[in-house]
C-alpha cells in the first residue's frame, strides 16, 4: 500500500491505499461538492462545509446502493426463471 497526499480544501492530507488513482478522485469530489454547498451562498466554516459535503455524498452512495440492489434483484428473478 502507498501513502497518497492530496488536497482538499486546500489542506494536505495523507491518505494509504492500494489505489492512489481512486483516493485522487475522491479527493476532488469531496472538494468539488464542498465547493458546491458554498456556493449555494452560505458562509460556512470548512469543517461545517465538511460535514455537509460528506451527508450528501453518503446519500448518493445510499441511492445508488439502493438502486444497484434492486437491479440485483430483478436479476436474480431473470435467472430464476432461466432455470
């Protein structure tokens, strides 16, 4: 595993993984949907911004969580029938 650095918010963090190309592009989500969230006009501190960055993203990931288990299903039911 290799240690990662990478920017978010413009403070340095170091991060270990196996997939430095996937911690980069976290990386850049995080910053770009805190990005997002400030924009929308509020004045917030980063660590505020940071939890809200990280209630969106955890509720896409739920979404689509919920969304790839129902394509799941349906699949399971097709090769059910298959047999």
């Amino acid at each position: 595993m290799a240690t990662n650095e990478v920017f978010v918010y413009g403070n340095k963090y170091r991060i270990t993984s196996s997939n430095t190309e996937l911690i980069k592009n976290a990386a850049s989500y995080v910053e770009d949907t805190m990005k997002q969230i400030e924009k929308n006009g509020h004045i917030l501190t980063t660590s505020t911004l940071a939890v809200m960055a990280a209630i969106k993203i955890a509720a896409e990931y739920y979404e689509m969580k919920s969304k790839v288990e129902g394509c799941e299903s349906k699949l399971q039911e097709i090769l059910n029938k298959l047999e």
